[in-house]
C-alpha cells in the first residue's frame, strides 16, 4: 500500500473516531444512559444477572471506564498513593524511562479512568463478593468515591481476604490448587463472550491435562478473568457494533494499555504476590498468564508495570511463572531496542519466566498493524521478523497432530514465537478462511494443548 494510501487510511478511521464520539460521550458518561443503548451495560451485567457463570473455581473481576470526575478523581490526577513514573536513571535506560514515562502520563490524563466495579466469586456457588451496584435490578450505584473503593476496599479488600481464605481451604481439604490462570481477553469482547471464552480455553487445557498419559501429576486450575470495556457502540445492533469497532482501534489499544498500567498491575504485581507469600510461600501453584488479542496487550503490560507501582506496593517478589499470549496485538518491539513505545519490556531477560506467543498467517486482525509498519506479536510478520533477533526469541513451527516438543529457553532468549497456522486459521466451515476471523480461532483443543506443552515444558520442569 502506498504513503497516500495509508494516509487516506488513517484519515478515514479518525473521521469515524470524530463522528461516534459524541454518541459515546452520551451512552457513556455513567449518567446520561439511553436505557438500551449502553456501551457500559455489555460490561456490567455479571453484576446484575446471575445466570452467567465461569465453569471453574474462580473469579470474574469486572472493570469499567467511566469520566474521572464521577468517579472521586480530577482530570490528570495520577494516584500517586498507588502508582508513579519510572525512576530516573542514567545513559540508554534514561532515554527509554523518559518515552516510557510520557506514554504511562499520556493514558493517565485522559478524562475518563478504568476501575473495578464489582468482582464475582464462582465456587460452591455464584457470589456477589464485590458489587458497586448496591440495587443491581435497578442498576443504580453510587460512584462518588468508585475508584477508591475499586482499589481499596475491592480489590485489595474482600477480593484479597478471599482469594486467601479459597487457596487455603482447598490446602487444608488435601486438594490444593495447582495452577492460577489470570486471564484476559481483548477487542470486542463483552462480558458474555469472555466468561464463555474463558470456559473454553480452560476446558481445552484440563481435557490435554487429563489425556495426558506421561502426566502423572493433578491439574486443578483456579481462574481470575478479567472483563473490560473493549467495544464501542456493542448495544446498537449489528451495523452500530462494526462501526464502533473499526473506529475503536487506537482508543481499544490505550484502554488496554491504561489497564494494564494500573487494575493488571495492581493484581499481578501486588494483590495476587501477597497472597501467596501469605499461603504459597514455597510456590507450588505456578501462575500462569493468558491473553487473546488486546488481552494479551493487558497482561504483558501489566506484567512490565511493576516498577510503576508506588514503591509501597513494590515489595513482593514477580510470581508470573509464564504469559501466553495467543494472537498478540502489541508490538515486538516492545521486547527490542526498536519502535517508539521506549522499548518497556526489554529487560524480559531478567524476568524468572518464559513469553510464549502464537503467530498465524491467516491472522488478518493482527495484519492490519503492518499498513502502520508494526509487527505485532501475533500478525503474519512476526515470525520473519523475530528471525532476525535468534539471540532474544526462538521460533518454532506447529504441527496440527503431530508429537510435538517445544524448544528450549534460555535466560536471555526467554520468548518463543510459535508459527500456529496449522491451527489457528478458521477452516471449520469448508476450507474458507474468514482472515478477520481466523485472528479469533483460538478456543480449539489444539490451542489447549499447545498450553499444556508450554506449561509442562517452561513451568513444570
């Protein structure tokens, strides 16, 4: 495609952004709803009905965006208690800390903010452990002070307290868990299609586990998922909902990006590590981090946050024992010395763990990044353009049914890019491959048990 081209591109795509903004402003500002036509309620509706319900010991943690000013904070306002910019630093990081640092201030001054809103227990049976919505049948809540209690008294409250007293309880009982999935997923995914999302991949997991005859160890997963506002205009029928989506690349991504920054990174850096000095010291349930699509954006950008975390709540050691992220909408080169992000996970060698990520030809969701020259992790380009770098990211092909072992890592080369187009395609109906769709063919067995083998080969060693 020609420089006019994808400038004409890009101007189109803003004009769609300029156009439904209004309209957004209007559905979402957590006060003037169209009763109907509320892109918040596909986000809160765990918190109102319970026939939704993950098929697995675990949580469901519901987050929302909604304007700063509803919610107890002012425009810019940084929440220093909890979080911070980079520290300063001298020569190549300085220089990197200073991009890094203006990135991490640009999604923090917006005039909206994401927080929790009610977080969901699911184990002997469905509770409301965390719910601002005191009146959930008529929907009403009280944000004034949303965001602090999303933080406090939520998160590193009663969801705390629980997660605690859960883990602890199946210890005692002589039936611990084995393995903490957190998990997102990404664009345009509401609440519905995550927990169902999230059902299956677990599912596709436990079944590998549970055929696997050279396993002679337990699998009983616990499941933290996360849910977040990823699609604009998703009430509005099926013409509004494409609209939105289109015209919501860019302000999806940052969302993505700002979760990551600060509820992810709360939860992975903080929340979940205090746990389990408290119940696991000796680590015995590996943790094991799954993102799709823009999921995956949130989850690596949690997992790098940790030095943003006020230095009150930078105390505990990492426990992300692997991420996993199937069809990556983020740039490689936030793994390299490239790019203009500042590279933020270039110090991946010093993390205690491995980066596992699928890449597909037939990914024309993830394609879409290459009109801009971004090789994101989970595009077709990804596995060229890793080969570049052997020193820091190994590749490997996947073979649909064949035995397969993933190959080892190292220290400094702790990510594997694994070309999965044998399996990540969509030909389910006939052969025809749907490209945008073949970016969401990731919930089949044989994802589960691509898991399963980068769980036993880089977790249980």
């Amino acid at each position: 495609m020609s420089k006019i081209s994808k400038s004409i591109l890009i101007i189109f795509v803003l004009c769609c952004v300029g156009c439904i903004k209004p309209l957004i402003d209007y559905c979402d500002n957590g006060h003037k709803r169209v009763k109907g036509n509320s892109t918040l309620w596909a986000y809160n509706e765990l918190a109102r009905a319970q026939y939704l319900k993950l098929n697995y010991d675990g949580y469901i943690i519901g987050i929302e965006k909604h304007r700063r000013k509803h919610i107890g904070l002012k425009k810019g306002q940084l929440d220093e208690k909890r979080f911070s910019k980079l520290s300063e630093t001298t020569g190549f990081i300085q220089k990197q800390h200073r991009v890094q640092n203006e990135l991490f201030l640009k999604h923090r001054h917006d005039n909206k903010a994401m927080l929790v809103t009610h977080i969901i227990g699911f184990f002997d049976g469905t509770e409301n452990l965390c719910n601002i919505y005191e009146n959930h049948k008529e929907f009403k809540a009280n944000y004034s002070n949303a965001y602090e209690i999303g933080f406090g008294s939520f998160l590193n409250g009663a969801f705390r307290q629980d997660l605690t007293q859960k883990i602890k309880a199946a210890q005692q009982a002589g039936d611990p868990y084995t393995h903490l999935f957190v998990m997102s997923m990404g664009w345009s995914n509401d609440q519905h299609e995550s927990i169902w999302r999230y059902n299956r991949i677990i599912e596709s997991v436990e079944t590998t586990a549970r055929n696997d005859k050279d396993f002679d160890g337990e699998f009983k997963p616990l499941v933290i998922g996360l849910t977040w506002p990823s699609v604009w205009l998703s009430k509005l029928g099926e013409l509004g909902r494409k609209i939105g989506h289109f015209s919501s690349l860019m302000n999806k991504a940052n969302d993505a990006d700002e979760i990551g920054y600060t509820v992810g990174n709360m939860l992975i850096n903080f929340t979940i590590p205090s746990v389990l000095s408290e119940v696991d010291p000796d680590r015995e349930m590996a943790v094991i981090a799954v993102g799709h699509s823009f999921g995956a954006r949130v989850i690596s950008r949690a997992i790098f946050s940790r030095n943003h975390l006020a230095e009150a709540y930078r105390r505990n050691e990492p426990v992300v024992d692997l991420f996993i992220g199937l069809q990556s909408a983020f740039s490689l080169n936030r793994f390299l010395d490239k790019g203009t992000e500042g590279a933020p996970y270039l110090l991946h060698g010093e993390m205690p763990m491995a980066f596992v990520m699928t890449t597909s030809q037939h990914d024309g969701a993830n394609g879409f990044a290459n009109l801009f020259n971004v090789p994101f992790a989970g595009g077709v380009s990804a596995k060229t353009y890793s080969d570049n770098y052997p020193e820091k990211i190994v590749s490997c092909q996947w073979q649909k049914g064949a035995e397969q072992k993933l190959p080892e890592l190292g220290a400094d080369n702790n990510i594997l890019i694994v070309n999965a187009s044998s399996i990540i395609n969509d030909y389910q109906n006939g052969g025809n491959c749907d490209r945008l769709s073949g970016h969401n063919d990731v919930l089949d067995d044989d994802i589960g048990r691509l898991l399963w083998l980068s769980i036993l080969a880089y977790v249980n060693k």
